[in-house]
C-alpha cells in the first residue's frame, strides 16, 4: 500500500515538475553577491516586474528566467555564461553590469550561435571590431554618455577639466568618451585600482591643485557613494563643480540622503533615460515599481526591464518558435516594443540610436532624492564605433 | 607643487596609521600566538557594521565609536573561545582554511542583517568641514582625527607592551611561549587577551575608515592584502615593524598614485607614462614586499629572539 502511495506521489511530482517546466528559458547574469548586489537585485526586481507585466508569457508560452551571479568578477560570470549556454541550453542569455564580465562571456554565447543582450556593460571592442549580428544591447555603448556629458560641460562654458574613473573596460571608455567632445583643457586624468580601491584622497588632491574648473567622474556602483562623500568633505564644492555618469543613480541617492550629503543635490549627470521621461511605458514602470518595491527604479532597472520586453517583441513575432533565429533577429532588430526610454532604433552593431539626457538631482514632492531632466542633449545619437563594425560594411 | 606634496604626506600618514591600526593586531595575533587569522578584515567590517547601526541609534558618531568598541571586543572574545583557541595546536593550513570559512561567514551574516548595499555613516558637523594646517595646506578635519587617533593608539601601544605587565607578557610570548607558560603564567588568558585586544584595533580602523568610504560588505578583504604586506615588510610579532612598516607601505602607496605618472612622464612617452602609472603604482607595495622578502627576510625590524 505504501508502496504504491508513494508511487503515485512520486508520478505526481513528475508530472506537476513536467507541467512546471516553462517552454521558453532565458538566462540571466548580473551581481547578486557583493556590495554590488544591490545593482544585480535592482535588475532582477525590474526583470520580475516586466515578466508580471506580461503575464509571465511571451507569444502565449511560459517563460523562466534563470538568474545567476557572476560575483563581480570576470571569470565566474563566465563560468556562470557557460553553465547557460551548456547545461541550461537557453536560447538567449542576457544581463551583465559590467563591461570586463561581458567580455570574458560574450563568446561563450554568441559561438554557440545564441542571442546575447545586455541589460548594461556597452564596452567599446563589442560595438567595434568584435561585434556580432546575435549579439543586442538595450543600454549604450561606454563611450555615449560621457561624449553627451562633453557637450554639456563646452554649452556650461567649462573651459578645463580633471578626469577621474576606475582603471578596467569601461572606465578607460569613459574617458575616452568625454575627450571625444569636451573641447576645453585636460588638466589631469587619474585612473584607480578597481574594484579595491574607496579612498581617493591623493586623486582628489591632485584633482584640486592642478586648478581645473571642473571634475568629470565615473564610479559606478559603491565607489559612487565613497567618491560623493570624500568630494564633499575634501571642501570642492564650489571649488570644482562635480560632473558625473553612472555614478549618482537611483541606489545611491537614498544613502547619501541618509548621510546627509547635501553636495550631491543639484550636481549633473547624462543619461538615456530618467523616471520622468514623460511616455505611457516609463509612467507605467516607474509607479508600478515604486509600488511594488518602495523606491525608485535606477537605470540598471529600466535598462533590465525593456531587456525583458525586447526579447518578447521578437518571441511574439516568431510565435514562440526559438528555432527561427533569423526571424527572431529580423524581429529584435526593429525595437518594435514599448521602451521606457521612448522609441529608439538599433544600429548596425546592434546599440541603440537614441536620445541622451541631462539630469539634475533634485528632491521630489515628498522629499526624497532624485533626478529630473534638464534638457536633451543628443537626439538619435550613434555610437562611435559603429563603422569599425564588419556587420556595417 | 611642495604644497601638494604635504597634502599628499597627510594622506599617506593617514592610510598609513589605519593600516597601523590593522597590522598591530596581526602583528600580534601572527607574531605571538603564530596564528594566521585571514578574519582579522571581517573584524575591521564589523566594528563599522556596528557603528554605522549605532550612528542612526544614538544620533552620534563618537558614541556610537566608544559603544562600538566594547562590542567588537565582544565578538573578538566569543571568536577567540568558541572557535581559534581550539586551532592553535594545528598547523598554519588549518588556520588559514578556519579563517577563510569564517570571512565567508561573516560577510553572509552582514548580508543577511544590514542587506547587501552598505551604509553611508553621517558625520557630525565639526567633523565635516576642512582645517587649514598651514597656510594654503586644508585638509579635512575628519582625516586628521584618523591621524591623532592612529598616533594615540600607537602612543598608547608603545606604552602598553613596553611599560607594563601584560606588555612584558606579550614580549614574552612572542620570543619563547613555552618557557612563559612554564613559568606559571596562564597562556590562555593571554592569547584571548591579545586576540581581542586584536580585535578592538581592527574594529577601530573599520569605524574611521567607515565615515570616508561606506560600511561595505568585504571591506576588510582588500585591505588585509595590505595588512600583510605591512607586517612583512615590518617584521612579523614586531609592534615597532607594525608601525613603521605601516607609514611606509601608506606613504608609498600614496606618494607613488600621485606622482609616478608625472615621473613616468619625464622618461617614456605621455600616453605610454598614462597607462604605466596606474598600473605601477597599485603594484609598487608588492614590489617593496618581494623586494624585502628577497634582502631581508625576517622583515625591516623583526622582534629579538633569544
């Protein structure tokens, strides 16, 4: 008797992880360990609020997310990439925060001829030299944002500048991206050990006295906040005004909030997207975030969201059928879905054409800080490394 | 350009003391109980962990500091008994294995208490703003109380292992363990002694670092690197090595990220010097350390041994 009982158990346990298993798998990688988790989780709230918003359907079949921790470091996201790609055989695998744990993934998938999207890291060589028709981005290419931040500091009048980032992929992009438009003086550029490196009192000694006007930072992630605060107690504020992209967002403003860091409010940063862009998806998103998880959504999250609904355009338009690769790319390549960043189109490496922001830290109605837009400072704007694209010739 | 080289100065001096703060425990956790404690950065995060929680409790930096301390004493002693005294009769691999699982530890403990995204501890006003040292020198008020307190508690140490009882014992110990617990002395007190004492340092270092940086998850990971090089360099057990060992290694450190690429500059081409100095100068500590290890083993001042 119990033999059979436990049989029957077991059939149904069989059966219900049969009916369990979704028919379309996605695999995901970002940061769900380390301080930078809180970056990874921000992303993996956005992707389960876009997966609600579709009814957890793409083309009227199930579909599972499968996330996985690269650790902040290079080799487990590309360990983590392999796992994907081999044992989970996912038809697409997308996410990756940062610019060097892309790079060491990106062949793993797109060798296996497996779509690649990420939710963030835009390094140059990717957009460049290595870029691949599988391979789609629903960020930016590195060097963007801060080529807009140049604009913006020739239209401030700013006539010298001091550079400051991390020293690994992105942070040599940045730099390079704000020297492609900034036409004033480079008065100095330090690059810092990263990750390790929080304290940048040297930096910002030397940042001081070479008398530039401004400084021009990128530190995403921790560092941000450490960089805001040692910025304000070194006294530079209103000595050098404070420039920044991916370092002030939406995860570090209630911190430095609750460190009562005035300095931050009214500091200006670039972007391709802000909570207030006025279209019916980023109202949408932006309120039923706010709702869901009591706090503002960064770009990391916007970013991870339209990732999510990029895919179900091109899952609708090949009906779920994953096999059809052609289809499925022919359909991605056209952005015909709802982004929270309004309409955008996809170049020939397959990075957005679009629009970049100045925004400005503000506190809202209730108090809390955050950031509003100032103007547009790009429209349709192209990466610059497009045309070393073989897809482009 | 002398007057940013004294800023500079000040900058290394601090890293320099809070590096003090953390090799002086090790120095005598290694050099003492010849224990190898891979934790001791956990302990350094932990004094910052409850300090941050005790800044929003008490409204207060230096109260929450002086409550924070007896605290990480506290979880130094628990640590000491429930769990490293029961190792030192094991080899250097076990410790190193028993450390390493309890960082692991610690770091999964604060993730699941404070989450994973950090805290930013508010200074109180005086604290904030900057100081003028000499004319055209300002530096922030806050760096400098890292200076005095570094210095005091290095005064304080000298003091205490050079002119007292439990001092005496602590030499004692480092040169000849046996003959100290023939002679009577209660070898385990000592040890639990040593090793909160320890423990205090690392937290301290922890809660004047936590106001610059953040209280992060794996703070004490990366700076231990460090610690190590310092009691290398200074010579293992040596308070002195600690000490002297730990102003080099911050003023280097400092120095040589502010001005090798203008060095650089003078010999190889600006874009060559642009991509050398950053990665030189994270390396120059370690190249001091081999550089040691190779001409002085026993470290600049090892502790005498009979």
């Amino acid at each position: 008797m119990f033999k059979k009982t436990g049989i029957a158990a077991l059939g149904l346990a069989l059966m219900a992880s049969a009916t369990y298993a979704a028919d379309i798998k996605i695999g995901y990688v970002t940061t769900l360990t380390t301080p930078a988790a809180v970056l990874g989780n921000d992303m993996k709230d956005a992707v389960n609020l876009a997966l609600e918003h579709l009814g957890g359907k793409m083309a009227g079949k199930t579909v599972e997310v499968i996330f996985e921790d690269d650790g902040f470091k290079p080799e487990i996201g590309k360990q983590k990439t392999d796992k994907l790609v081999q044992q989970d055989d996912v038809p697409i695998v997308a996410g990756y925060i940062w610019s060097n744990v892309l790079l060491a993934s990106a062949k793993s998938v797109l060798d296996a001829g497996k779509f690649l999207i990420s939710s963030n890291a835009g390094p140059s060589q990717i957009a460049g030299k290595l870029c691949n028709k599988n391979f789609f981005s629903t960020s930016w290419q590195n060097d963007q944002t801060p080529m807009a931040m140049g604009e913006v500091l020739n239209q401030q009048g700013v006539k010298s500048l001091y550079l400051l980032g991390p020293n690994y992929a992105a942070g040599k992009n940045m730099m390079t991206g704000v020297q492609r438009t900034f036409k004033g003086e480079i008065k100095g550029k330090d690059l810092t050990k990263w990750p390790s490196q929080l304290d940048f009192s040297a930096e910002l000694a030397k940042a001081k006295a070479s008398g530039a006007e401004a400084i021009f930072v990128f530190y995403p992630g921790k560092a941000g906040g450490a960089f805001i605060k040692q910025y304000q107690q070194a006294g530079l504020k209103g000595v050098m005004d404070l420039y920044t992209v991916f370092t002030v967002d939406a995860i570090s403003l209630p911190k430095l909030q609750a460190g009562k860091l005035e300095g931050v409010l009214g500091s200006r940063l670039t972007q391709q997207w802000d909570p207030t862009l006025d279209n019916a998806a980023n109202k949408k998103f932006v309120a039923d975030f706010r709702t869901k998880y009591k706090r503002y959504p960064s770009f990391y999250a916007a970013q991870a969201y339209d990732t999510i609904n990029l895919i179900a355009s091109g899952v609708e338009a090949v009906g779920g059928d994953m096999t059809k690769t052609d289809d499925l790319r022919a359909a991605m390549e056209k952005a015909d879905y709802a982004s929270v960043r309004g309409k955008y189109t996809y170049g020939k490496n397959h990075f957005p054409v679009q629009n970049f922001y100045l925004r400005e830290v503000v506190a809202d109605a209730d108090g809390n800080w955050t950031t509003k837009v100032v103007k547009t400072v790009y429209e349709n704007h192209v990466d610059p490394y497009v045309g070393e694209c073989p897809l482009a010739q | 350009m002398s007057t940013l080289f004294l800023i500079q100065f000040l900058n290394g001096l601090q890293l320099g003391v809070l590096l003090f703060l953390l090799a002086a425990g090790l120095t005598l956790v290694f050099g003492i109980m010849d224990f190898v404690n891979l934790a001791h950065g956990s302990l350094y995060m932990v004094g910052a962990f409850f300090c941050a929680t005790l800044t929003f409790w008490t409204g207060s930096f230096v109260w929450a500091a002086l409550l924070a301390i007896p605290l990480t004493a506290l979880v130094g002693l628990v640590l000491e008994i429930g769990v490293i005294r029961h190792l030192y009769q094991r080899d250097h691999l076990d410790h190193v294995l028993a450390t390493f699982g309890f960082i692991l530890i610690a770091d999964t403990l604060v993730h699941l208490i404070w989450g994973p995204e950090g805290i930013a501890i508010p200074l109180p006003g005086y604290l904030r703003g900057q100081v003028e040292v000499l004319p055209g020198i300002i530096f922030p008020t806050f760096r400098l109380v890292i200076i005095g307190s570094g210095l005091l508690v290095a005064f304080g140490l000298y003091w205490l292992i050079g002119r007292t009882r439990l001092g005496m014992l602590i030499r004692a110990g480092a040169s000849n363990r046996t003959m100290v617990s023939a002679l009577g002395i209660d070898i385990k007190t000592l040890f639990t002694a040593v090793f909160a004492l320890g423990a205090v340092l690392a937290g301290l270092a922890g809660m004047l670092i936590a106001p610059i940086t953040e209280a992060t998850i794996g703070m004490g990971n990366d700076i231990i690197i460090t610690a190590f090089v310092v009691i290398i360099v200074g010579g293992i057990g040596s308070m002195k090595g600690a000490f002297i060992g730990a102003l080099l290694i911050g003023l280097i450190d400092t120095l040589g990220r502010s001005f090798l690429d203008d060095i650089l500059k003078l010999f190889i081409p600006i874009n060559a010097a642009e991509t050398a100095g950053p990665a030189i100068s994270s390396m120059l500590i370690y190249l001091i350390m081999a550089a040691v290890l190779a001409f002085r083993p026993q470290g600049l001042f090892p502790p005498k041994v009979r």
